[in-house]
C-alpha cells in the first residue's frame, strides 16, 4: 500500500498506461516539471513508485510531490532515453540528478573535408559534417567505427590536407600507412574519387545498412574458428551481437531536424485525436494531444486548423516549419508546412500518431473502466462489421476435429458469450458415423448433432459459427446447415491457420482481419480453445482405451474387473507389477492369478520381440 495517497484522477491515469517503451514526466501541484524518466515498459515503470515505500529517502519526497504526470510512447527503448535526456536539459528538473551538464550521447561524425575523417564525438559543429546518431551504448559506437576502419582504412590524423598541402610534398607516410591502416591520403597515394567512394559506403552503413558489416564479420568468425584461432572468433562474435543490436540513428534526438513542430492525427467515427511535438535544437522536448468531438462532420483538415491555432493561443507558439500528415484549412503567412513521405521527419510524424493513438486508446479504457458494458458493446459492433454480421454476435460457436490417423477421431465445441468463453457451455463430440480420418464429413456430423439437439430442446442459436479450417471445412459447415434448415439463419465463417485468413461462404478470396483487431483476437482465442478442448478429450479418450485393450483381450476378465482393477491401481503398468496378493486383495485370487499370468505372458512376448 502506498503511503502517499493520490487523487482519484492521477490513480487513473496509472492505471491505464500502456506497456509500451515511453517516457513519463511528473508535476507538482503547481503545474512545473519536477522528474522526467524512460521506461522500457510504462505501465509497470509508473507504478512502481506509487505501490510501495522506497528505501531511499528521495524518492519518497518525489512521489509525495507528485500531483499530476503526462508521458510520451516511442517505438523503442534507445528512443525513450535519447528523449529522456533531451527533456531533461530542457526542464531541469529538480530530482533528476543525471544528465543535467551538457554533456550528451555519441555521434558519429564524417568529417567535411578533401579526404574525411570518421570518429566518435560529443560535441556538434555547424561545418558541413555529417552527423550519425545518437548512440545510447557507446561500446556499440566504438564497435561500428572499429569495423569500418577494418573495411575501409580511412585517416585518423588531423593533417589540413588540400591539393596544395599534397603537391608541396610535406606529408609523410606514417606508421598507419605502413601498416596498411591508412592509404596515404597526405601524399596523394589514393585518389580523390576513390576514397570517396569508401566514404559513402561507410555513409551507407551509418544510414543503417550493416548488412555487409555482418557478413563480413561472420565469415572472418568462420575463418578464425577453422584456424582453431578461438579467442580472436570469440572477439569477432561478441562485436558481431554488438552489431545486431546497433540502431544507426534515432528521429527522438536527430542533428537534422532542428526547431520545428509536428503535428498528427487519429481519426475515430466521433472523436479526433491530435498529438503535437514541439521540437527543439532537433531534441523532442514537449507532447500534447487535443481530442475533439466532431459536431458538423469537420474534416481533418479543419480540426487541425483549429488544434494549431489553440496549441499557438494556449502555449504561445511561434510557427516556422510544421510537419503535419495533411495541409490544414488555415492561412498562415511565414510558416511553411511539411507533408513528409520518407525520411526524419516522416518518422516524427509516426511517433506522433502513435501518441495520438495511445491517447485514444487512454480515453477508451477510461471510458471502460467506468461502464464495462461499453467496452462489451464496441467489441460486439466492431466484430459485427467485420465478419458482416446482420446481428450483433453475443452469442458465438467455434468447432475443431481432432484425431490422430484416423484413430478415435473427436470434435470439439468452445462457446464465447459477449466476447468471453462460457466453460460450462463447451462440448465435447465423438464421432459416431465417420469411418477414417474425414474432417470435412467429421464437421458435417457434428453441426448437425449440435443444432438438431439445440433446436429440439428450445435452446438459443448462436450469432455465428467459426470452423477452424480453410475452404473444405466451411463448405462441409455450410452443408450441414442447410440439411437442417439453418442456413439463412446462423453466419459462419472458417479461419485459415497460416494466414489467419478469414473465410465467407461462397466467397474464394479470403479476408485478412488487421493482425490488432480486437476481432480477430476473440477469434483466435476460440480457436486456440477448441484446438486445447479438443485435443485434451482426444489425449483422454485414446489413453483410456489404449489402457483398457490390455485387459480386455484376458480371457475370464470382464468389464467390471478390468474397470475395479485400473480403478484401483490406475495403470496397467502398476498392475502388471503389483503382486498376486495386492491384485487378489481387488479382484480375489482366482481372477488375480488369470490376470498375472496373462500380463506376465504378454511382457515376455514383448521381451522376445
């Protein structure tokens, strides 16, 4: 329990942060920023400081302090610190004790000169160079520099080499020449072009590229492990992990972005989501998102008009460049607007949207949290016009076939009520009139038991079937419906294992539900749970009669006595290796001894073999 009590409005807004990596900032009750931190996983991260007392005595002075928190989603972990340390430096925040100097993350700069230089800096210059990062690991930096000077031995000295410097003859080859780690760019001894030419490959792997990186560290790993050279491979493969995990630039903190504004947008039938960005010394520094009722069906355009213009009286913003998805209805003299497809900026828009998302979905949960009932009806609504339901589907069946070789083939029958499983309601079948391993006549079989039974007893239809398999398995659905009158009645649909693709009777082109829909989540848990139904009965029911075969084939053994027998020792294992007079004490000494020889028999025969 936590010590600090909070209002019931900062309670909620933890309880509905999303798992995702994220930054999140906390105020005091005076609105100004007191900690900013990044988290892997928000939700988790946020509310590890509200369930318990800390050790440390500052950090429960913070959480007392704490009277509101905003956060920001980013797509990955080096994300949410490049932006940590941005905003940081930007607010100054009373506890944060890390990161407040100037100091910053590596760069990788390609120098602007006649033969460029490439090294790890922190500092950035406005000269023409070309920047690389930022790097949240600088072993990982160090790594890709190492690499690209073993693949393209570039210079390291800090000479002022022009044509007039080479032609003067006052370069000397050095010992990295000699050792062939530069080419002798002082003396002219590789050309101009050429050595360009190994700059913008190295340009291409700090674009991100590192493929050719990779490859050639796995062949030299291949060649030095052959060599029986060990600890040298094992140097190669710990740069190699490196690598793959290396992430050549962030659009979080970008030295080619520098003070613009991003806008983006999340569109819902009633409610538009706005995210804005404000960006600065090409650091993310602030995130809001504005959410909007439509009353006059506005288009996207006009709600983004309205948002800039509230965001400018509000915050007192001065527009030069924003990047937004589409132009906006407003007349702006001296701000130019950006609608970016590719590159930096077209990432920054991305992360926005995201944020404008994720604070759809914030209001959505909120909403549910409150009134359940709504989260159940959107749900119902959603998969009504997905699957193209004419009703909504409260009531929902899902069946799969089980056997093995054809071998005790069963089926199964999971039922989902308002996007939940009903347990009680789950059923399973055993195939009576298939011969051989038939699921298409298996399927047939067990529609028709199932809804010949629940229209006899009086007992409410479902909505919609879902068969667990492709074209065949539909049709075989289909068929059984119409053989008893329902096939106007109940929607079906079959779902496709490899694809998750979703099928309709008589249509050959399947449908690909969105991988997050909430529709095709309910889906696949009905027909994961049919398949582990399914398969649970099957393992059941081949078990028992594989164990009760043995005791059948006994002459003098009835029914009962092999049902008291396994009833009692509960294998036929343990039978076997019970004694006579344990068995007697079940079954009495006559039937004991009938069932010991017998087993014994049986075990010697399968020793002989």
């Amino acid at each position: 329990m936590a010590k600090h009590e909070k209002s019931p409005e900062l309670k909620e807004k933890i309880s509905i942060l999303p798992d995702t990596p994220g930054v999140y900032t906390y105020y005091d009750s005076e609105g100004k920023v007191i900690y900013v931190g990044k988290a892997k996983n928000l939700k988790r991260r946020v509310s590890s400081y509200f369930n318990r007392t800390h050790d440390c005595l500052r950090t429960n002075l913070l959480v007392r302090a704490i009277a509101d928190m905003s956060y920001i989603v980013v797509p990955t972990e080096q994300d949410a610190l490049n932006l940590e340390n941005s905003m940081i430096k930007e607010f100054q925040p009373r506890y944060n004790v890390l990161l407040k100097d100037d100091k910053s993350y590596p760069w990788i700069v390609v120098t602007n000169e006649l033969y460029p230089r490439v090294f790890m800096t922190r500092q950035y210059v406005k000269d023409g160079s070309k920047y690389y990062g930022p790097y949240t690991n600088t072993a990982i930096a160090r790594t890709v520099i190492d690499l690209i000077r073993e693949l393209y031995p570039v210079r390291t000295c800090r000479l002022p080499i022009t044509p007039d410097y080479i032609s003067s003859g006052k370069g000397r080859l050095c010992l990295q020449y000699h050792i062939k780690k530069c080419r002798g760019c002082c003396a002219g001894a590789i050309s101009v072009t050429e050595y360009a030419d190994h700059i913008e490959r190295i340009k291409q792997i700090l674009r991100g590229d590192t493929q050719e990186l990779l490859n050639y560290l796995k062949s030299e790993m291949e060649r030095l492990a052959a060599d029986m050279r060990f600890e040298e491979a094992q140097e190669l493969k710990e740069k190699y992990l490196l690598l793959e995990n290396y992430q050549a630039k962030s659009v979080i903190v970008s030295q080619t972005i520098n003070d613009i504004d991003v806008f983006a947008i999340d569109d819902d039938e009633k409610d538009v989501y706005i995210n804005y960005m404000h960006v600065r010394r090409g650091a993310v520094v602030r995130s809001i998102t504005l959410r909007y009722r439509r009353s006059l069906d506005e288009s996207q355009a006009q709600l983004l008009a309205y948002a800039m213009e509230e965001i400018r009286n509000t915050l007192g913003v001065v527009y030069d460049e924003v990047v937004v998805p589409l132009v906006p209805e407003v007349e702006m003299p001296g701000v130019s607007f950006t609608v970016p497809q590719r590159g930096d900026k077209a990432k920054l828009l991305e992360v926005s949207r995201r944020n404008a998302r994720q604070n759809k979905i914030d209001v959505l949960k909120h909403m549910e949290k409150n009134d359940p009932e709504l989260r159940v009806d959107r749900l119902m609504e959603r998969m009504k016009a997905d699957f193209r339901l004419s009703e909504l589907p409260r009531h929902i069946e899902c069946f799969d076939n089980s056997n093995i070789q054809g071998s005790d083939p069963v089926a199964s029958c999971v039922v989902f009520r308002n996007g939940k499983p009903a347990k009680r309601d789950y059923r399973h079948f055993n195939i009576k009139t298939v011969v051989g391993p038939d699921d298409f006549a298996s399927m047939r079989e067990v529609l028709t038991r199932r809804y010949t039974r629940l229209m006899e007893e009086g007992q409410g239809l479902p909505q919609l079937i879902v068969v667990d398999g492709g074209k065949g398995q539909l049709s075989a659905a289909v068929e059984a419906l119409e053989s008893i009158g329902l096939r106007g009645t109940i929607a079906v649909v079959g779902i496709a294992k490899r694809l998750e693709e979703i099928y309709f009777p008589g249509d050959s082109v399947p449908l690909y539900i969105d991988k997050n829909s909430e529709s095709l989540r309910v889906v696949q848990h009905m027909r994961d749970e049919a398949h582990r139904f399914g398969i649970t009965h099957h393992r059941n029911r081949r078990s028992k009669s594989q164990l009760v075969s043995e005791l059948d084939d006994v002459k003098g053994i009835g029914p009962r006595t092999s049902e008291a027998l396994l009833k009692y020792f509960k294998s036929v294992k343990r039978i076997r290796e019970a004694s006579l007079d344990d068995i007697a004490a079940v079954v009495g000494r006559a039937k004991a001894l009938i069932v010991k020889s017998a087993l014994e028999g049986q075990k010697l025969n399968i020793n002989k073999e």
